[in-house]
C-alpha cells in the first residue's frame, strides 16, 4: 500500500473552498468525469478530458504548456498544439468553479479543491488509513478500508482518455489497484475467509496469468480450504507457463509456498494472530485469599480488569475504580476476582480489603458489620468505630482518604449492599463479583463473566487431573468439559474426582457424565456441588420468577424468543418480558441478543429437575410444552403463506390452539424462520410422541426452507429421521408418509438420491390406503425431481403428470407450476425442446401472477436450464441471472450456489472459460443442491474452464477430487470424468 500515487495540493490546509451550487468533484479511476455536487458536467472532447487528467495528476502543481502538449500527444505534436491547450483550457474553466484552473508561469493548474474532491485522493486516504489499521492488529477494519477504496475504481482508470501520458498513468494506477487487492485478498486468509477468496483468485489468476502473487494468495486459499491436490497443481501451472512465457522459473516464495504445503506445515492451515503473555504481579501477604495455583485462562478478562484497577492511580484519571463482575454460580467469579487482585498488588501498597457478602445466601452480610471490620483492619481502634452505618461509612472514606488500597467486595447481593463499603478518594479501587448485574452501581465498570471457551475448559481440566492421563484420552477429555458445560467449578469438580481415583479413566468419568438425568448428581465432590450453587439462586426467586425459570427450562434449544416464551408461560409479551429480565439480572437466564434468551446447559437440567419436583399440577408441564409447539406451527404456517401464496399446504395442516406472530412482509417472515431454526427444530424433535406428533411433523413439513437454504439442513435431516421413526413405530400413517416425503426432500438436495426414492415411494404406497391430498400430489412430485436427476426422464415424465393432476385436483397452483417446471426439464433432457420452453413458461407466469419471489426463481432456474439444453444461451443466461438476484435476497444460499453452477455451464458453453470458473469456484464456497454430487458436478465443469485457460494441472487435480465423489456414489457421471483424464494421463 506504500507505493500508491498522492495527490496531496488538493488537500492543502489554506486552500479555502469556492462558493458554487454544489461540492465539485472529480474522477480519474474510471473514465474522467466532473460533478458540481450531483450534477454531471461536460468534460468535452477526448483531448479535453486528457489535459483535465493530466492536472488533476499534477498534485497541484502547475504544468507547463510544453508538458501538456508533451502529455496529449507525444515527441510528435499537431502544429496547432499549443492554440488547442489553449482552448481545451478555456473551455475547462467555462464548466468548472470560478478559480479552480488557473493560468500561472505560461502553464496551468487546478488549485482550490475541497478534501476528497478527487476519487483518487481518496482512495489513497483509504489505503493510507488501512495500512495504519493493519499495523495495529485492527485487520477487519483494514479490510473494508480497502474493500472502500478498491470500490472507487469504476472500469479502467482514464478510460478512453488519449495520449502518452495518460496510458503511463493508466498502468500505474492498475498496478496500485493490483496490489491493494492483494493486500485486501492477503486480509482475507488472516481472517478465514479463504473459501469465499477462491473464486475471486481464481478470476483474478485468468486475467493475470504471469502474476505470481496472486497465484501464491491462490494456493494458500486452495490449501486451507482443503484442497491441497488443486493448490499444488496452481503450482505446477505458474512453472509451466513462467518457462513458456518468460522462461524464468517461479520467485523463492512460491516454490518455499509449495514446499510448506507438500510437507503439510501446521502454521499454514489457519491464519494465527501474536497472544500478548501476561505478566507476573508479585504477591504480597494482606487479607485476598489465596490466588488457586492451577488458574487458567481468562487472559482478556484478566488485563481488561488490571487496567481498569491500575487506573485508580493514574495521574488525572478516576477518583475512584470499581469494577463489577456479574455471572451464573460456577462461573469463576471469585476465582477471577482475586487472581486480578493478586496482579493488581504492586498498585495499592497501602492494602488489599475482603470481605465475603454471602449475598446469595439467606442471610447476606450487613453493611455496617463488615464496615467495622474494614477500619479495624485499617487501624481503627474499637473505640473509635461510630454505631451508625452512616457514621461508619463516612470514617471508612476519611481512613482512606491519601492511601491506595484494594477492597474486594465477594458475593455481592445487589448495589445497596456494595455502595456502603466503596472508598471515596483517589488512588483505591474496588471489585465486586455478584450473581447480579449491577446496572443501578454508578460508574462502575460492568464485566460480564461467561463460561470457559473449549481450550480453556481443556487446559483446566488438564491441570487437575495431568497431562498423561488426558493426552491418552483427549476425545474423551473434551467431551467431559462439554458435559460441564465449561463451568469452571463443573470442571473443578469432575477433575478432582477424576485425580483421586487412579483406577478411573477419562472415558468412565466422560461416560457417568453422559447422562444427563444423572449429571447434577454426579458434579459434587467434598463440599463443592453444582446443584447447591444453583440452589442459592433459584431459593430466592419470587414465585412468579420460579415458575418462568422452571417451564423455560423445558424447551430443548439453544435460546428461545420473548414470542416463544410467553407461548410456554402462557402469559403477555410484556409480562413475560419483565420476568426474563428480572432472571437474567438473577445472572440464572441469558440474554442472547434483544428478545432471546438462554440458559447455560447445566442450569438448564437444574431448571428442568425444579419442574419435576416443583411444578403442580404435572400436566402443566406438557401443557407448556404442547403451547410452544403450536405457537411454532401457527407462526410457520404464516410464514408458508407468506412466502407461497395460494399454495393449499396450510389448508391440510393440523390445527394449531395457541396463536402465533403473524408477517406481512416476506423479508420479516424469513428473519424469523431463519432466526428460529435450532429451537423450531428442537422443538419437533421434543414433540415427537403421540398426542403432538402430527403436529410436530405439520411443523418440519412447512420449514423445508430451512433445508433448502443450507442453514439447518444438517439438524433438519437428523429430526426428519427421527419423525420417520417415531410415525412408524406409533403406526400413524398420516404423519409417517408426510415425513417421509421431507425426509426425501432432504435426502435429495444432499445428492442421496436412492435413499430418498425409497422414502418417497414408501410415502406413495402408504397414501394408497389413507389418501391424503398433501402426499398425493408431494410424492410423486418428488419421485419425478428425483428420476430427473437420476437421467431416468421416461419415468419423470409419467410421476410428474400424476403430480400435476393431483395439484390441479387440489386447486394448489404453486404446486402445479412447481411440477410444470419440472416436467419442463424432463423434457428438455429427452429432446422435445419446444414443448419444454413452453412449459416453463407457463411455470413462470402461474408464479409471477401469485407474486411468488422464491418459487419465481425456481421457475426461472428451470427455464435458464431448458434453454440452455436447447441451445438459446443467452437467454438462458438472462433467466438465471434473474433467478441468482432473488435467491440472493431471500438468502436460498444452496440455491445461489447451485445457480451459479448452471451459470458456470452457460459460459462455458459460450466458450468464455474464465466466467466460467468464477461461477464454479463460487458454487463451491457456497455449496449447492445436490450435495457431493452437484459438488463433483461444479468440479468437472471447473476443470474444463481450467483446461481451457490452460491451467491443465490444475484442471486435472479438480476432475480427480470429482472422480472420487463420483466412484465413492456409485454415479455414472464418472464415465465422462475417466474420459476426461485419459488425454492429460496419455500425454
């Protein structure tokens, strides 16, 4: 970013700004243009616009006419030349504020530009502020610094602009564009972002063949996206072609490049930023407890809470620090609490105060009590300690006052209790840790204290129990601190019992842990049990509050919404709202984000053993449960509706007793489907048992968005089985065939395309006896997208007939354009071209005339398909441009990857390879339909645009990768592939 041009005159302090209608503003990095605030003004003729260029490049400074002329036209000038500067210059002035061009010294200049009057000027400002923030570690906010600049170009920088000066200037304005696009693509990798920086490379190596970082940033991206055999074949291409063309071979750094990744070096798999190592604070006896000898981690916490004591000595900065800690029982508090204080030491020479307030106990100490013990501790004799909490108080800040001491304030009850006890004076600083966020403490700093991350969890755990022990069992290790939720004090005690039995193994303590109906029982060790710590806190719940906390605790999920919750509770969103609030300040429920809320796992078993035992009558228990499901399944339903209007599905759903939120706008609609999936989906799997399961399975049939976005595909199949199971096992045939047609739904998007034939015919022969209008027309729907993809078109045809004459029985025109297009597609691919276009377009107007944008789309997908089969690819391409922009908008991502793949054959078709394998790459950074197959798919089409571009090392390690899906499948594609590889394995 060093090497970039400046234009600094143009921002010079002193250069006061004319008076005009609008800002003036001006272009370079495109074709050269001027604007008086939004107003586009002439900049006139080809030369006109080179001699405008040429002093905007100038810096300010001005040029003479000789240089001018030299700049438009070279050793070899007109006759007239100098009368043509002239003129071009006097026109200039006509368009542009009154005393920006100049005439100076027989030359001329543009002087008095406001700051960032020019494109160029600031992108430089840009790339300047980037490269600060990389230097300091802020490398997102590098990132889109430069993303911001590289936005500025707009085409070729002084496109169309004549003249030998221009053209240098155009090269050397590419070249820094090149180069910040490195830079930015090199931020990309330092932060993870190597599968979406693929396709972009990719691109960029075709334009640029002989640029060899490009081709190193290539390969790295190729690498960590787990694609070593492609990365090492960008290699060999950038050899060959170095040699053909230039016959140099690579630079050191990308042959070391290939070497790091031939001997597979761990530090090139993920991008690593540098840990700052805590430093050591000297520990000096006073009343702190002992600092735990096996602390670990909390490093950021740590410093955040060193600095903030630290500054309480600080020349001009805070009278007084205090730093309040807030977290569930368990958490660590204390344990960060005095490990802080401990470091904080050297701080506060005068003395460290503590005091445990047993706030979350039945009995929390009293001001007053524990102030008594401070100004003893500080000197004060008993005779001189006042009897008054007010009295005590204000000698407690007189003592203070002029001496620098710490007071660790343990197990706060609330604010009231703390203020009493803080000192008043310069130089000493309090931390407090409570159950309680103390939002009503002023000032004070507010820590939030979460569980440990996994590393943490692990590297405690290892501590305890040993490092032996724990690397002969590291699986199991980790899934004893995921059992614990990664609660330090779960941890604590699973490690303590583990190291005082020496018979024990990791596995048998992972294995008693496993149990979730036994877990709390099993985390106790001395007098240290997880289930006392939540007691504490759950005993001083109101009853209203102990209610909320118990039935909460019923719904499976990661977090649930205020809507979802005042389904369970059965009670108003805004009374609902106050009682989670009230439980997360208790630190028992977290609040996720606005409106969402969660229990930490462990909490959450305590929760749920409350409502065996507390909760009365029991069948309130599944009467909570039972509201949140039609909750879900009224508010989906609308969402089906919203997205397929006029579709029947909603008509034949189970009737839901409990309302749910209702959307007028598609785009809220899929915010909530997409924002619910894991608790949606946890609570159909909660529901499978007889008296809500068609119900549970109503709700999996009306989310298969989920699926098809490739936001919960994985955990959508998973509980789709499960609903198979659960159907057959209670012989209800009604919900057993309509999951069984999702089911198959799921197993064909992910490319399983015998599985799923065998759940959608076994829907078909169960709706033979029980008639049911959904299945009838989604089953063999289904079995035709499945024959279509399978090459089995004869069989296609005669399914998707069946199902267009079951959609049309039922009235459900969505459906019967979903099946139109379908068969339109069938029919391309057995030849009968003609009737194929025409049937996809009855598809897209039934979807357009509904005002369906998704499944208008689909429609459109299946119409860029058919035309391309049928030769017409240009229009092709436009139907699946359309299609691409509204999967994009209704974040269909599988389906944006799947179009891009058909975009990719398109070019390719059209003999323009490079378009091609950007679609590709960027097909397989999404994903798409179909799963490995379509995956193996977009690999083949890659490796041909490849071949094409003559990268055919590369293009060979893409058909390998794609024989190997095709071969492990069972596909026949893997016919054409074999094929494919035999020229390349021949030469």
């Amino acid at each position: 970013m060093d090497g970039g041009p400046r234009v600094p005159e143009q921002r010079r302090a002193g250069s006061a700004p004319v008076a005009e209608p609008g800002p003036l503003r001006f272009g370079v990095l495109g074709p050269v243009r001027a604007w008086h605030g939004e107003e586009a003004l002439s900049t006139g003729s080809p030369q006109q616009r080179a001699l405008l260029a040429a002093l905007l490049l100038r810096e300010g400074r001005t040029a003479t006419a000789a240089e001018l002329i030299d700049a438009l036209w070279g050793p070899e000038p007109p006759s007239q030349a100098l009368a043509a500067v002239r003129t071009y210059a006097s026109r200039l002035r006509k368009v542009l504020s009154h005393g920006v061009l100049i005439s100076e010294s027989g030359g001329y200049a543009i002087r008095g530009l406001r700051e960032g009057a020019l494109d160029l000027a600031i992108a430089q400002d840009l790339a300047a502020e980037a490269e600060k923030a990389r230097g300091s570690g802020e490398l997102g906010r590098a990132r889109a610094l430069l993303n911001q600049a590289l936005d500025l170009w707009d085409g070729e920088p002084l496109a169309g602009v004549p003249g030998p000066y221009a053209e240098a200037q155009r090269a050397r304005l590419e070249e820094w564009r090149l180069g910040l696009l490195e830079t930015r693509l090199d931020l990309d990798l330092e932060q993870g972002c190597h599968a979406e920086a693929v396709s972009e490379l990719t691109a960029l190596t075709a334009a640029h063949p002989l640029r060899e970082r490009l081709r190193e940033l290539l390969m790295l991206a190729l690498y960590r996206s787990g694609r070593q055999a492609e990365a090492l074949a960008v290699y060999a291409d950038t050899r060959r072609l170095l040699s053909e063309e230039l016959g140099v071979d690579p630079r050191p750094g990308l042959s070391e490049l290939q070497q790091r990744i031939l001997q597979a070096d761990p530090a090139l798999a993920e991008p690593s930023a540098p840990v700052t190592e805590p430093t050591a604070a000297p520990v000096r006896p006073a009343q702190l407890p002992a600092s735990v000898p096996d602390f670990t981690g909390r490093s950021s916490f740590v410093t955040d809470l060193t600095e903030v004591l630290s500054s309480a000595s600080e020349a001009g900065g805070r009278v007084m620090a205090v730093s309040a800690l807030a977290g569930i029982g368990g958490v660590g508090k204390t344990t960060l609490a005095v490990h802080v204080a401990h470091r904080a030491r050297p701080v506060f020479p005068d003395g460290q105060l503590y005091v445990d307030l047993q706030g979350a106990g039945p009995r929390p100490a009293e001001p007053e009590t524990v102030l008594g013990s401070f100004l003893r501790a500080l000197g004060t004799a008993d005779a001189n300690i006042p009897d008054t909490l007010e009295e005590r108080a204000a000698l407690y800040r007189s003592v203070l006052d002029g001496r620098r001491v710490l007071v660790l304030l343990d197990n706060a009850k609330d604010a009231a209790q703390v203020r009493p006890l803080l000192p008043g004076t310069e130089g000493c600083a309090a931390l407090v840790t409570s159950r309680v966020r103390m939002l009503d403490l002023a000032g004070a700093h507010l820590v939030d204290l979460d569980v440990m991350c996994p590393d943490e969890a692990l590297a405690l755990f290892t501590r305890i129990v040993g490092e032996e022990r724990v690397a002969a069992e590291r699986k199991a290790a980790l899934d004893v601190v995921a059992a614990c939720g990664f609660l330090p004090l779960a941890i604590r005690i699973a490690a303590s019992r583990l190291a005082s039995r020496r018979t024990w193994t990791v596995s048998v303590l992972a294995a008693k842990l496993a149990d979730e109906r036994r877990r709390l029982d099993e985390l106790q060790a001395g007098d240290l049990a997880v289930k006392a710590t939540f007691e504490l806190g759950y005993g001083q719940l109101e009853p209203p509050q102990a209610r909320a906390f118990r039935l909460l605790g019923l719904a499976d999920g990661p977090d649930i919404s205020l809507a979802a919750a005042a389904a369970v509770l059965d009670l108003p969103t805004e009374e609902t709202e106050d009682l989670l609030e009230s439980l997360v300040d208790t630190s028992l429920l977290e609040s996720a984000a606005p409106g969402r809320y969660r229990f930490h796992d462990l909490v959450r078993l305590y929760a749920r053993s409350c409502a065996e035992r507390d909760e009365w009558p029991p069948q309130e228990r599944e009467a909570a449960m039972s509201r949140v499901l039609d909750f879900y399944l009224a508010t989906a339903a609308g969402v089906y509706a919203v997205e397929r209007p006029g579709d029947r599905t909603v008509a034949h759903l189970e009737q839901s007793r409990y309302e749910g939120q209702l959307f007028s706008d598609a785009a809220k609609a899929t915010d909530w489907l997409h924002a619910e999936a894991e608790p949606l989906l946890a609570c159909v799997q909660q529901s499978l048992r007889p008296a809500t399961l068609r119900r549970a399975v109503d709700l999996l049939l009306v989310t298969i968005d989920l699926a098809e976005s490739g936001a919960g595909s994985r955990r959508y199949e998973t509980t789709a089985m499960a609903a198979c199971e659960a159907a057959a096992a209670g012989g209800d045939r009604h919900a057993e065939m309509r999951a069984r047609i999702t089911l198959a739904q799921v197993l064909s998007q992910s490319g399983r395309f015998e599985a799923a034939e065998r759940e959608a015919k076994c829907a078909d022969s169960l709706n033979e006896a029980a008639v049911d209008p959904w299945t009838s027309s989604a089953a063999p729907n289904q079995l035709g997208i499945i024959a279509i993809c399978r090459s089995m078109y004869a069989n296609a045809e005669l399914y998707l007939l069946r199902a267009i004459q079951a959609f049309q029985t039922d009235e459900n025109k969505p459906g019967e354009a979903s099946a139109v297009c379908n068969l339109s597609r069938t029919l391309a691919s057995m030849g009968r071209s003609s009737q194929a276009i025409e049937l996809a377009e009855r598809g897209i107007r039934i979807y357009d005339e509904l005002g369906m944008s998704v499944r208008l789309a689909n429609a459109r997908y299946a119409s860029g398909i058919v035309l391309m089969q049928a030769g017409r690819l240009q229009e092709a391409l436009e139907q699946l441009d359309r299609a691409l922009r509204i999967f994009i908008e209704s974040r269909q991502r599988l389906w944006e990857g799947t179009t891009h793949f058909r975009i990719a054959q398109v070019h390719l078709s059209a003999h323009r390879p490079a378009q091609a394998a950007q679609h590709a790459e960027q097909a397989l950074a999404i994903g798409c339909i179909g799963g490995d197959w379509m995956r193996a798919n977009t690999l083949t089409i890659l490796g041909k645009a490849l071949g094409a571009l003559d990268q055919p090392d590369r293009a060979r390690a893409c058909w390998l990768d794609a024989l190997r899906i095709y071969e492990a499948t069972g596909s026949a594609e893997a016919v054409e592939v074999r094929s494919l590889l035999s020229p390349i394995a021949a030469a």
